[in-house]
C-alpha cells in the first residue's frame, strides 16, 4: 500500500483549497506568515517550495501486492447456520470484481470478514498480502469498507470525521487537507463540510464515508457493500467514474451489490452466490457461455439462483 | 510519533470533541436549552423549597442511628458485596465489553487499523467524562438539600465519586466474567460449566464475611469490602477509625486493576460477539409485515387498529426472556404478597417503626408509593423506544395518532399495573400504618398518571433525536422529576380536601386531565416526527 510520502502532490491539487485551507496548509507546514498581506498565488509557490524541500510526494508511486484481495476455503458459521461455504476469491490490483447473490447468500457476511469486523470459521483471507487474522492492523490499514446500511459518529462535523479518519489511517495533516479538498469537491460535500453528520441524509452520508477512505493516498483495497444505493444520478455517475478511474489506477476493489446494471458496467469478474455458497463465477462472457439461455447478467443471475421466471 | 500509540490519542480527541460538539448543540438548540434549564434550575428550586420545609438534619442523625441498632457491620458489607456478586453473575451470561460497542464503531473503527484494546479505552473514557459531569451537575441542583442536611459537599461529593469508582469496577468485574465464560465455553460444553457463575459469585460473597471485615484485612482489597470501609469510615457507622483515605486508595487501586484487565482481555473475538448479538436484532418485525399487507388480518375477530398494535407489541415483547421473567415476578410477586397480608407469617414481620420516627411513617409511605410507581412505570416510556426504526413505519402507518397512543398507553397501564400491584402490595405489608388503604388507593391514579407522562415523553424521543432507539439522558431524567412533582401535587390535592367530597371531584379531574394532556402531547410528538 502507499505510504504517505508516495502520494505525488501536484499544484494543481494544491490551487485547489480555499483560501482558509490553504492558510491551515501553510501553518501545518511551518512556512513563516509574517507579511501584513499575503497574495494567494505567492502562498501557492511557497507550499510547492516547501513540499519540494520535504520530498513530500516524491518516489515511486506505491503498487498493491498480487492478488491484493485473497480468500481460500472461507467458511463462515453462525450457530448451526453456514452463512458462506468454501469461498475461493482473488481479487488482483486494477480489477472490479462483484459479488451478487440474493438476500441472505453471504455477500455482506464476506465483506465482513474481509474487513476484520468478524472471523471466519475456517480458511484466510488475506489483503495486500497479509492475513487478516494475524496481522489484522497491517490488513486493516489497507483496505477501505463501506457497509450497506451507512452510519457515522451523529456528533462530528463533517470536516472532523475526515481529519479524524485521516489520522486513525495516519495521514499527515498536510496530504490529508489537500485530499480532503479533492474529494470534498468531487462529492459536492463543500457545503456540508461543518455538518453535523447526524442530519446528513443517506446519500450525502455514503459520500462522507467515501472521502474518508479517500483521504488515504491511493492505490486502495475496496470492500463496497451496495455503494450505488442511495446515492442522487450525479453521485453515483460520480462515484462510478471514481471507481473506474480507481481501477484503472491499481486499486483492488470487491464489491457487493444487487444493482446488475451497475455491477455489469462496473465489473471486470463476477462471483454469484447463493446460499452461502458460489454457484457461479467468472467474466460476463463466461458466465453467458457456460449458461447459454442467459442474454446478460441479469438472466445468468437468474439462472443460477433459482431459475428464470416464465 | 508511534503511528499506533498517537492512534490512541485521536481517538480520546475524537471521543472529546464528540462530547464537546453535543454540549455546543445544546446551548444553541433552543429547545434542548429550555428543557434543560427547566429540569435543573426545576430541581434545583424543589431542593430548596423541601430544605425550607423541613429540617433534614435530625432525620439524617435519626437515620444513622437507626442504622446502627437494626443492622450490623457484617450486613452492611454483604449489602455491597451482594452488589459485586450480581454484576459477576449478570456480566457472565452478558456479552462483556461487546456490549460497550455501537453500530457507529461496528462500520468506522472494526475496520480500522485500531487494536480493540484502544476502542474500548476511548469510548470508555466518554462514558466516565459523561458520568463525572452529570454527577457534578446533580450535586448542584441538590445544594440546598445538601446545606440543610449538613452534609458537607466535598464529603459527599467524595462518596459519589466513590460509588461511581465501585459501580465501575462492578461493570469491569462483569466484563471478567463474561471473558471466563468465553474461555470456559471454548473449552468445554460441560453442563458443570453452568456452576461457574455461582462459583464467582460466592467468591465474591465470601470477603464480606465477618472474619475477614470485623478488622482491616487483605480481603479490603476486595472492591465491595473497600467501598463498604470507605462508606463505614466517612459516615462514622460501625467505623474502625482508621480513616477513609486508604479506602480510596484500595478502591483507585482496584478500579485501576480491573479497567487495565479488561482493556488486556479485549480481543478481536468481542467484534465477532458484537455482530453475533447486533444479527440477532431484527429492526423489522412482524409489524412491517403487517404494514405491507403480508399479514392477513381480515379473520381476526380485531376490527380494531389500536387493538391490532397493542397484540403486536405484546407479542413481540414476549420474544424477549425479560418480558418473561416480568410476568414470572407479576405472578410470584403478587401470590407472595397476598400469602404475607393474608397470613402474616412470623417468620417475615413488618417493619417495628422507632417511636422517634413514627412522625415520619405516612410522609415515607407516601413518598415509597410514588417512588414505586414511578419505577414500575419507567417501561411506559420505551414502549416508543422499543419500535427502534420502526417508530417511522408506524408514523407511516394509516393509523390516526390518537390510536398509536391510545394502544401504547393501553397495553403500557397493564405492564406498569401488573408490576405495581406485588410492590404496593408489599409495602403496604412492611410499613403497616393506619388508614393504609385510603393512601394505597391513590396508587391507581399515580399508575395511570405516570404511564402518559412515559408514553408522551417516549414518544418525544424521535422529534429530539435523530435515534429513535436510544433514550436522550435528559428526557430520562425528566421522567422522575415531573412524576414526583405531580405525584407530590396528586397528594398535596388530597390532602387539602380530605374529610371534603371535592376530593371525589378533584382527584378523578386531576387524574384523568393530565393523563389525557400528556396524551395529547404524545400525539402531538408523533406528528412532528423528522
């Protein structure tokens, strides 16, 4: 995964901030604010200085371990209850796989485990190469998780709950003020920023949860549980460029959803279950070979989940 | 910096700032302003017309005293050590710190790279902060209740932080327990495992023994025996004089042990026990079901919507071991309290009131009945909570208002009467006065009374908050000032026109007006929903 000092920051991201944002930039980065006035475009030059004279943002650009996403023989039991069964799943940097499945399959229950929230029963699962079980903290400062029912601290503006993740992800301020910036103008957040999160609606909720991963530099390891929903048709065009882009970039990212249409444009690779269990895998094209009644996912989906409604 | 140690650091910041940020919505929300206002400033108010009315000193002399020739050292000891043995017993079949976790935590911090050692250390932190201050802000409405009774406010406000200190230690001994039950249940499915918790809680009964507390032993090390010191050595009752300093000190010391045990034995397996009891909640019940039309109602012999809600909570209560073990203690309790005022055995004798005292029996009658009605009562105001999210459907409902509460004040009066008859009951045996049925009789106004005042301040927790699921502290503590300020009213009433016919008047248009206001007011709440 990236280290901070690997995120390469340009001017443009820099120009970027609003005035009070860049003045808390200069303070974090010690840069003298003597003069009486300070011109904006004089303040630019002299945080690219200081970035420059600190190396910040130089080196190689960080890669994700390959498969970035690994899982084999996963079982999940709750009780007497088989939640998921003999899961095997890789997911390689600079790939979309999705999960679908019904209600009850195992989608959110594997997610779960990918993250660390609960523990498999049986089998491992690994992220950027290490194991979640024993070396949950290396794992958990990799990946990025937004669950299906987003919820967030009611009592936190919006602005402190990204510093805060910032900080828990171990951002330095500096990199985290001009992230935040990006995405913050990315997910029309501006307005909310000294929100109370807890009079967000759901969809401007989800968008908070998504810049606090993103605050981290990338490339990232993503465990989305239906990210689409409940976000507005703008939102999610954005969110679904971001992903691609994110792709396209390196990031890994395993995504549960029951919007096809979303999961067909999105995905790369697909991963139906059912029951707990996988009952199909594969590329569209593969899936529609091996299920030659099946004109697109949605029927493949279908197919193998009980049979298409006649 | 250690990238994880300052990990800790934002989180108490977090955990600060959180805090800080809901006491700055606070003042600037009118509304949350003016109520609290009113519930301190009311507080403090009735404090200082009770210290005006009476003079408390002597009967807090009295009640020493009293304590002293009726109890014994040995008893007062097992009194907090029952305490301790309770939390061990209920924290074993409890799920621990996992209880300390929220849905909040489950998506932001599980996921992060935080050990849980530090999760549970920074919310903890919050739950004392918030302890400290509303026990410093309840110390101040009481002042003049304090002045009168010449307590001296550091003394008493040492005790408070002492008992906060001991509950405290409690809740940890609890975490320990469950963590045992954990181990033991990994290694074995024994049913001798089931022994265990008695077996803690008779390890914790056993230091209150009078050979190990009739002088100062190691077994003061022991968090019940400590705080019973500390108490025995600040109030001067059955005190060894060797001042309460090194009860402190044992108490610190031991607090300091168990938060530090617990915080070691917090493991990633809590997360999993988290989930595992978060999965067992279902926000949707049949209720939606219902509301979607799955449910055919069309062959009940209910034509009636409120009637239609009341069997659903009824039933869905029921699910719930709790609501069983309730109608367990109705049923017992009543038999048993019937058996006692019936048969009188010798075995279990009323209370011999001191001559001294006997001044005082109707007012602390009066004042048990309220107090007992009261916490009888208290499950009136979840009968909203307990909807969870559910409270929108029902909202959404095409039921009209006035029926949603209607149904939840109707079945809410049974629940709350079936608790207050075996507690009446029992008082009634223990404090035995004279014209005790005349006094018992203002139970059933006060229950009808206190169950609206429930159901409307429950209802209101939605247009406070935006957690239908969680009881805002200060709408609970309003619960207990606006019953005792209109159950004292109630008796007031009463007393004024008793020997009159009025009070047959008076009482019912009391009774039944602010019964129906407060309905009124839940209604209303229901309508203003965000």
């Amino acid at each position: 995964m990236a280290g901070a000092d690997q995120y390469l920051i340009e001017r443009a991201d820099v120009s970027r901030l609003k005035s009070d944002e860049l003045l808390r930039l200069a303070r974090v980065l010690r840069i003298p604010l003597a003069k009486r006035a300070i011109q904006r475009s004089w303040l630019l030059d002299e945080v690219m200085l200081e970035f420059n004279r600190r190396g910040t943002g130089k080196g190689p650009v960080a890669k994700l371990q390959s498969p970035a996403i690994q899982i084999q023989g996963l079982e999940k039991r709750f009780g007497s209850k088989v939640a998921v069964r003999n899961l095997d799943l890789n997911v390689d940097p600079g790939e979309i796989v999705g999960i679908v499945g019904p209600n009850g399959a195992g989608k959110t229950t594997t997610l779960r485990i990918l993250t660390g929230i609960i523990k498999p029963t049986l089998g491992t699962v690994k992220v950027n190469g290490y194991n979640m079980s024993s070396e949950a903290i290396k794992a958990k400062r990799c990946i990025g998780y937004i669950p299906e029912k987003p919820t967030c601290y009611p009592s936190l503006t919006v602005r402190e709950y990204i510093m805060f993740m910032a900080r828990i992800y171990n951002v330095p301020t500096e990199i985290a003020l001009i992230r935040m910036r990006e995405f913050v103008d990315m997910f029309q957040l501006d307005e909310l920023l000294d929100t109370y999160i807890g009079t967000l609606s759901k969809g401007n909720l989800q968008r908070v949860l998504l810049v606090g991963i993103f605050v981290r530099p990338p490339p990232y390891v993503l465990a989305f549980d239906e990210p689409i929903y409940g976000l507005d048709p703008r939102g999610a065009w954005n969110l679904k460029a971001l992903m691609k882009k994110l792709r396209n970039d390196g990031s890994a990212i395993l995504m549960s959803t029951h919007m096809l249409g979303v999961a067909s444009e999105l995905c790369s690779r697909f991963v139906i279950m059912n029951e707990g269990e996988v009952v199909g895998r594969g590329t569209l094209e593969a899936l529609l070979e091996y299920n030659k009644d099946a004109r697109n996912l949605e029927e493949v989906f279908l197919g193998l989940t009980g049979g298409i409604p006649r | 910096m250690n990238p994880l140690k300052s990990s800790m650091y934002v989180m108490f910041k977090n955990e600060t700032r959180m805090l800080y940020n809901q006491f700055k919505q606070t003042v600037r929300t009118p509304s949350m302003l003016l109520f609290y206002g009113i519930t301190l400033f009311g507080i403090f108010f009735v404090s200082t017309v009770v210290s005006s009315m009476l003079a408390l000193t002597p009967l807090i002399a009295e009640t020493a005293s009293l304590l002293e020739s009726t109890i014994d050292r040995s008893t007062l000891f097992a009194a907090f050590a029952f305490l301790s043995a309770t939390s061990v017993i209920g924290g074993y079949f409890g799920s621990g710190i996992a209880s300390g976790l929220t849905v909040i935590q489950e998506i932001v911090l599980l996921p992060a790279p935080v050990l849980p050692y530090k999760v549970f250390l920074s919310s903890y932190l919050r739950r004392i902060v918030r302890k400290t201050v509303f026990a410093l802000i309840g110390l101040i409405v009481i002042l003049p209740l304090l002045t009168d009774a010449s307590l001296l406010y550091y003394s008493t406000s040492l005790m408070i932080v002492c008992l906060i200190i001991f509950l405290e230690t409690n809740y940890f001994l609890g975490a320990v327990s469950s963590y045992i039950r954990f181990v033991v249940e990994r290694r074995t499915r024994s049913r001798w495992r089931y022994v265990v918790p008695f077996f803690l809680g008779v390890l914790f009964l056993l230091p209150a023994l009078p050979e190990f507390t009739s002088a100062f032993t190691f077994a003061y090390l022991v968090p019940s025996n400590a705080f019973a010191f500390l108490f025995t050595e600040m109030t001067g009752l059955f005190s060894l004089d060797i001042g309460f300093l090194i009860g402190f000190v044992l108490q610190v010391i031991v607090f300091a042990i168990a938060v530090l045990l617990t915080a070691n034995l917090c493991s990633y397996d809590y997360y999993e026990l988290f989930s595992i009891v978060k999965g067992r909640e279902t926000t949707e019940g049949n209720f939606s079901r219902i509301i979607r039309g799955e449910v055919d109602f069309s062959e009940t012999r209910f034509q009636d919507p409120m009637v239609w809600i009341m069997l659903k909570d009824f039933y869905s209560r029921l699910r719930t071991p709790m609501q069983i073990w309730k109608y367990v203690y109705a049923v017992v309790g009543t038999i048993t309290v019937l058996y006692l005022n019936l048969v009188h055995p010798a075995w279990f004798r009323p209370i011999q009131v001191p001559h001294d005292l006997a001044f005082a029996i109707v007012p602390a009658f009066l004042l048990m009945m309220i107090l007992l009605v009261q916490m009888s009562s208290v499950t009136s105001m979840l009968s909203f909570v307990d909807e969870k999210e559910n409270v929108y459907l029902l909202k959404a409902s095409p039921f009209s208002s006035g029926d949603i509460v209607l149904a939840k004040f109707l079945l809410s009066l049974f629940e709350v009467g079936i608790a207050v008859i075996p507690a009446c009951g029992f008082l009634v045996y223990i404090l035995r006065i004279e014209g005790y049925l005349a006094l018992l009789a203002l139970a059933a106004p006060m229950t009808i009374l206190f169950t609206a005042i429930g159901v409307a301040i429950g209802a209101y927790v939605p247009v406070l908050t935006n957690d239908p699921r969680t009881l805002p502290v200060p709408l609970a503590f309003s619960y207990p000032v606006i019953d005792l300020s209109l159950g004292a009213l109630m008796i007031f009433i009463v007393t004024i026109l008793a020997g009159n016919q009025g009070v047959l008047i008076a009482l019912p248009l009391y009774t039944i007006g602010f019964t129906l206001i407060f309905l009124w007011f839940g209604a209303k709440a229901l309508n203003t929903y965000k």
